[in-house]
C-alpha cells in the first residue's frame, strides 16, 4: 500500500538506485553443456555413481541415479528462496581424489562448476546461478586426526561444524568459531567463505586459526597444503588464498585448524540499555573488568528483540521488567568459576551504579546461559518468520555502525514504505544486532514479499553509505552472486584488478564458481 | 683439531650433505647495473636526495650523497657477518609515493632490488647479495593513526617494534608480537617475514592481527589495502600474500595491525626440570592452570642456560641451587592480579606435588621478572659471545622437538667435531631453546669459525630430519638466501609451482629480492 507514495522519490541517489539494479548475470556461452557422454566419465571415475551422481539426465545404462527437478532443488535453491540455480546435476564424491577426477573431466571440457557446502550462505554463492555443476562435499565427512597434546584437528571439508564441535568438546576442545548456522554448515565453507560468527572476538579470523588445507585446483591438480605445524615460515603463504575466497580459486577438500580448549567456566549476562551510545559503553566496561575471558560481545535492538520475543515458534520469557531500546549480550570464557564470576560481578556492579546499564541479568546455570543465546541466536529466524527479510551484513567504524541502521530506516519513510520511524508498512521493519565486539552489524529489511522496488531502493544506497562511512560492505558473508559487482564500494581498482589476474592464475578456464565473487567482465 | 677424524664419516646422507652445498648464486646476468645516469633519475624523484639517496658513484652534480664502500657496510653485510652483498646504492625514501617512484625507475631499467628495513634478520634476506639496489625504509618511522577505542595502529612500515611497543604503551596498549631485536626490527620487516616471537602463543600469528597493509608492486603500483576494519570478506584477501613473502611480492610500505589491551598484571615463573619429557608435562600443566592468561611458554637447554650465565655482558645469579638439564620460562598476562597469582600459586603446588618440575621461582615484581626474561632472551647473544653460531629455527612436532637437538650433537660427535656428547670440541656446542608452547625450536651450533666442512655436516642433513619428523625447516625466520632452495624439504612440488607463478604475477621481471625465497631457476 505504502508504493502509492513512491513519486515523492526526487534524491538522485535513489534515481542512480533504479538504474543500477541489476537482475541475474547472463549465462556464458563458452561454458559447455552437460552430455550423457560427460555424465558416463563422471560415473567412471566415482567410486559409487549410483549414489554420488545424480542428474536429470536419463541414462541408458543405469550408470548414475536419474532424477527429477525438484529431487535436485535442495541443491539448485537457497535457503532463503532467494539465489535459484538449473542444474541439472549433482556430483557428492567421495575423496579427494574423486573431486580432481571430476574437475579434470570439468576442465577438459570447460564446464562450469559450483562447489557447494553445507548451503547455509547468505548471499548466493553457494547455489548454481544457472546450469553449473554441482559439486557438493556433503560425503567427505571424516575427521582425519586430532592431536590431543595440541588441539590440532585435520578433517574432510563436508565436516559438519557442529559434528566437529561435539567431537572436540569429548576430547576437552572445541571449534574456534560458532556460527548460527552450525547444525549444517560445513568447515570446507566456513573456510572458503572465512566465516566469522560468534567466537571471532575471541580466536580471531580463520586466516590465523586454519594451520593448513587441501585444495583441489579448477584443472584438477591437488594443493598439499595441509600442514598441522603453528608456524611455517617457507614461502608464499598459498593456504590464504583458499580462506574467504568462495570457492573461486580451488576447491577445499581438507582442513587443519588449531582448536581451543574448552573452558571450565562458562557465563552468560544480558544488559538492557538506553541507547547505541550506551552500548558502547558498556562494550568498554565490559571489555576492562573481563578482559581475557571475554568470548563474546554481541547487540541487538529493541526490533530484533521484540521479534524474538514474539516467534511463535519459542516461548521465551522476557527476562527484564520492561522493554529496552538496545541489549547487550556478553559471554566469558574461562578457566576459574570462582575468578570469572568475580570479574563478573565487579563488571555489573560498575555498569549499573555508574548507569550505564539500565538492567542486567547474569544466567543462573546453563540453561538460563542457552536462553539468553538463544535470545541472540534467534534473531535471524524469527525475522525470517515474520515475511521475507533483506540481509546486509557489514562492517562500521564502531562510532557509525548502529547509524546506518537508522539511516536506512529513514529511508524506508522518506520513500514511503513505512509510514514512520518504528512504524511497520510494506517494510514491516528495520533491525540492527551483530557482533558489536568485532564493529560487524547485521542489517535486516523485513517485508511482506522481496520486490524490486523495495531492492532499488536498499541498492546501492547501503553500499554508498557503508563506503562513505569506511566500511566493508561485506563482513563476514562474502560477496557471492548478490555483491559480486559491489566490490568496488569497498575494494580499490587496482586490487581487484590483481585479485581478478590472480582467479586467472589458479582458474584460467573460469570454470569456479562463476558469476559470483567478483565482477564479471 | 677435530677435523683430523673425518675420515670415519661414510654415512651416505653425509656424502650427500657434501655434494648438495653451495656457495651464493651466481649474478644474474639480465639485470641491469646501476649507471650514473639512473641515479640522476633516483635523485629526481626524492624530496631530499642528498639525505637519502647514497652511492658510491661520484656525483658530478652533488646530486646523491656519495661515499665510500665502508658507508654502505651496514646496509651491505648483515649482522652476523654471515651474508656480504655489494651494492653500490642505497636509497631510503621518505615516503610511499617515493618508493613508488624509485621503484617505477627500477623497472623501467630492469634493476633489482632488495627492500631493507631493521636487517635483523638470521637467513639473509635483508642484504643483497650482488649489486642489488638497497631500498631501505628507516626513513618511512610515522604513526599514521590510533584508534583508543579499537586499538588499530596505523604505521609507516619504518617504524621501529619497540618504538611502537613504547607509543602504544602511552596509550594502554601493545603490540602483537615481541621479539629479541624489537630495539632495531621494523615492523614493516616483520610483516614481511611474518615475524612468531614471544607473544604468538598468545596474540597469534600476524595472517590474524594484520587487518591492512600499502603495498608497493615491483611496477611501482602503489596496491592501497590499508584496511582498519576487524571483518572484511570483500574479495581474495590480498595482503596476506606479503605476509610472510620476504619482499618478493612488494614492498610493504604501510601496516594497519590491531592491538591487544596492555594486562594489568604480569606475571613470570622459571622452572627446572629434568629432561624434555618434563618439559612437555610442565607444559600441559601450564596449559590447564594458566589457559587463558598464558602468554609465553619457552624452554632451553643446560647449555643455553649455562651460556647465559656466562656472558661476560651481564652478572646474573643461577636463581636455583643446582644446574637441570632443561628450564621452562612462563609468563601470564592478565587483567586482575589476585586471579593470576592465585593460579600461578596453584600451578607451582601441582608441579611441584607431583614432582614434574625439580625447582621453580616466581618473579617478584617487575625487576625480577625482567631478569628471568634476560636469561631466556639472552641467549642468543650469549652463544654468538661464544664464538661463530649456525642458527636453525625449525617447528616440529612437539614429541620430536628435542629429539634433533640430540639427533644433531650425536652428528657432530660422529663426524669428529666434538670429542663427545656434552664435551666441546671443534664444534663448541649444540644448544636447543625456543618457543615449546609454539613446538618452535631455535637449534644453534657454535663454532669458532664459519666452515664449510661443519656446514655440509649440518645440512642437508637438519633438512632431512626435520622434513623426516615433519616440520618446517623455517618455523619463523623465513627463507631468505640460507634456505631459497630448501623449501622442498617442508613444501610440495607442486604448491612451489604455484608459489612460482604468483611471484611471476607479482613481480614478472623477477626485479625484488632476488636469489632468496624461492629457489633460483
């Protein structure tokens, strides 16, 4: 009802808007097309084709299993229902060494080739763009070795994250990183997308935790990467090409990374605050009082919380007497109970004599700790319950990040798509929450239905913003289809023209991925 | 005098030790030499060239400042003595857009040339090795900016670690790393090299904390990935291609590196122990008692520890009452003083209880702890007090870490070098200390001069043990001249093909740091 009040629309950004709004890249007509006679040397080369190929294909000989359309949507759609691909088929090897049979048969043929995780992305980059093969991970799920004495833990890329999780916890470890989507996410894409997530604050970027990968390269060859050492100072530092660069340049077949022990001690506090303001406050006093044992430092406003309050799906309890405009969820990780508490309660009774904090809770056991995560965990899904939801994930200057979510709220009302600030219309809402710790926001758009109009008037309007408040228009979700052309917004000419020479270097076919990650020429 | 035994070695490992030693590449030929005529060009493009362009060509028009070969000694021999290049020229921009310039000049002429910064380093990759121009970044010493509330430093990459260990210090802050020549290295050096030290254990390695750099091609290209953004997944991240690539990539011009918190509380404890085993259970006693506040774990030897006592430099006292066959330093660094000590207290109950370490000291305050660090840090100027030491810096995996150090004396004992185990000889001793909590190992054979003959018994013989047990032959030295054409003891064939190909992208005319790094085709 709201697109009635577009023709007050005048600002030239918003024109620039309209016209840069780009639909699906073309398909390119060099990459080959699928043939049963390609089909039978994939099915040659895999150990089980009758599982590990699938295609709409028919097959004379019975060689790999045919399938229909919608057997192959899981692999052809995203989660969201936003990014959907036509492949036609599926290849789930089984070994390294199948994934360079089939890359060599790819390259000997130039087809084009989507390497596919567990499929939680964001932004397209995991899902066919049109009819590339799918080339999913999903069978390589063995833990190859851990070493107890120093947290080493070499495993297949289709590793899922929480699999591996739990199989550190038994053995007094865990994954340095923990994501939202852990239940299916898989290591080999949280490497190739150099995911972030919940405990980055903490043991930091993959490209310092990963010690070393397998890759198997566009024409096939394997990269032995896969040292377990801490330090390795001999020569060019390849592996770091493979971490967030999306499945572009090889794909990950094999991960080491060093894990953490797993904490004693573990706590979780909620703070009510009056403000952005505050919650960077908070941030500095709660860094001060816990210092080494902060292991998360994440916010959300009043809109993410509300919703989560309201999923139909949980039946959460507010745990405050009253409704805040910001929260603040903070975790520590120790080795003391007695140590960590005592930072702790130093860290509340701080924050609130000194007003900085409206209300707090600290978790009373680790049921009440998982409530209150969840109270974080939840945002995205209950957003997604509420309609479709446009999802910005960026990186801010802390003293601009919550800035932007009420730039883009204001927007929302100028074009007229929401009758006011904090009032729902066709956009029912704008939330702000993320890891504050690290200065990363997730921006969310929630609507009834995704549309042009409402994309035309998000894009590139973000990214103008994002890039003139120095910031990366990606964080943590990578460029994928959806920003594949935006990277200019954060990435200056001359390093995309060296990261475009060196996709040129380890795939000169182009078969990787394609249409995705950088701009196609 | 021990040389007379050598002819009892027959092992055939040591024949080839004897045939795979080599003396310094040749010059290559297409390389242009420096005329009077691109020096003019050099002084053209520099704001003071009479400061920071010297040479020893005669200027007709004062145009450079000329000296002699003495002037350039420092910028032509390394440290140690061990590495003599003889350039005839050393320029020392003063900014990036200088370094550019000169660089631009280089190409055009086909002149190569190596980027210099504190020369501090062990494997001579800071000195030329012919007539390579010096290009040295002592001039570029500026903070550019730091963020209180983030703690981002942003530096020229001149600038000295300790100055900027001191700068931050100012401001609660600290750097990342720490090392022995924090007094002379610069940091832009020490990304090159992607320089461990004392804090990896704890603040990791820079692939982690280094969030941008400037960088300047061997075209001159000025490639602007001066990133302060803690997440950024905008495309292949480039600058970790310069992280660890010894100058061969680029010149690191400019460094944006994150900085942990300055702690509260330090705290240090020596132990004494009874054997390397002992070490390694110290260490994960270490690990459970400290966790989080751990931040440094380094061992030595018997005859590291006696060195340092002997230094005629410095007059320390043996703070146990007898001499162990290994001592285990640690320090924790944390927010709250009562907490540390509390479990510094527990730890040294439960090794000593149990009876893992023989002897232990705690630190009290900061005089003490400074000398505890002295004794450890120390010993590499002690054994180089001793005479000529071979220095090799190796990662291995920590239950064989010590095992070449014995591995290694027994060699030098077999080939006659030293009468016996633990006795000195031609070869004066063979000493094990370094980083145990990083399984980094600093293996120094002492000599009183130079050899070759002991040098063919150490390599390749070191090279094959440690590629034998699996490490690195470079934990966090590099490669420079020493090692170049070693790396396929620790790297694949194929992922050398690769590294090749990138430096070929990089720097097509070969024109950076020649000779070192990558094995000279």
């Amino acid at each position: 009802m709201w697109l009635a009040r577009w023709g007050r629309i005048t600002r030239p950004a918003f024109a620039a808007a309209c016209r840069a709004y780009s639909s699906t890249p073309a398909r390119n007509p060099t990459y080959a097309s699928l043939t049963p006679s390609i089909l039978k040397q994939f099915a040659s080369v895999l150990s089980t084709p009758q599982s590990s190929l699938l295609s709409t294909i028919p097959s004379e000989t019975q060689q790999w299993r045919v399938v229909d359309d919608t057997d192959l949507e899981a692999y052809n759609k995203d989660w969201m229902g936003k990014y959907i691909g036509h492949s036609a088929c599926v290849v789930r090897p089984k070994s390294t060494e199948e994934v360079s049979s089939i890359m060599k048969i790819c390259a000997e043929h130039g087809l084009a080739v989507v390497p596919q995780g567990g499929s939680t992305g964001l932004v397209g980059g995991n899902v066919p763009v049109h009819d590339e093969v799918v080339l999913n991970l999903g069978s390589m799920n063995r833990v190859r070795s851990f070493d107890e004495a120093t947290g080493t833990l070499v495993c297949d890329a289709g590793c899922i994250l929480q699999t591996l999780d739990d199989y550190l916890a038994e053995r007094g470890y865990m994954m340095p990183l923990d994501l939202g989507a852990k239940g299916s996410c898989q290591i080999g894409g949280n490497v190739s997308t150099n995911a972030g997530g919940l405990r980055f604050l903490r043991y930091g970027s993959l490209h310092g935790s990963v010690l070393g990968l397998e890759v198997v390269l566009a024409n096939g060859e394997i990269l032995p990467l896969l040292q377990t050492l801490r330090k390795d100072n001999t020569g060019i530092d390849l592996k770091q090409l493979f971490i967030g660069s999306e499945g572009s340049l090889g794909i990950v077949t094999g991960v080491a990374i060093t894990t953490p022990k797993l904490p004693n001690s573990v706590n979780v506090a909620m703070f009510g605050v009056d403000s952005f303001d505050r919650v960077c406050q908070t941030a500095r006093h709660v860094r001060k009082h816990c210092a080494e044992i902060l292991s998360a430092l994440e916010f959300m406003d009043q809109d993410s919380f509300d919703r989560v309050m309201h999923n139909p799906s949980h039946s959460f309890r507010d745990p405050f007497e009253k409704r805040y405009p910001m929260y603040v969820l903070i975790e520590t990780s120790g080795s003391n109970q007695d140590h960590d508490q005592a930072k702790l309660q130093d860290l509340v009774e701080d924050v609130l004599e000194n007003g900085i904090v409206a209300d707090g809770v600290v978790a009373q056991g680790e049921k009440q700790a998982q409530e209150l995560w969840s109270m974080r965990e939840l945002v995205p899904e209950s957003l997604t319950a509420q309609g479709k939801v446009y999802k910005y994930d960026v990186s801010l200057p802390l003293e601009h990040m919550y800035e932007l979510v009420e730039v883009v709220e204001r927007r929302m009302v100028d074009t007229g798509m929401k009758p006011a600030l904090k009032q729902p219309g066709f956009v029912k809402a704008v939330c702000g929450y993320g890891h504050v710790g690290d200065c990363n926001l997730h921006l969310n758009v929630v609507v009834d239905q995704y549309s042009d109009d409402v994309e035309a008037a998000l894009e590139p309007f973000i990214y103008e913003q994002v890039q003139a408040m120095h910031g990366s228009i990606s964080a943590e979700h990578g460029l994928g289809v959806m920003k594949a052309d935006k990277i200019g917004y954060t990435k200056h000419a001359t390093a995309v023209k060296y990261m475009e020479e060196v996709k040129r270097l380890f795939d000169p076919q182009g078969l990787l991925n394609p249409y995705k990650f950088l701009p196609t020429r």
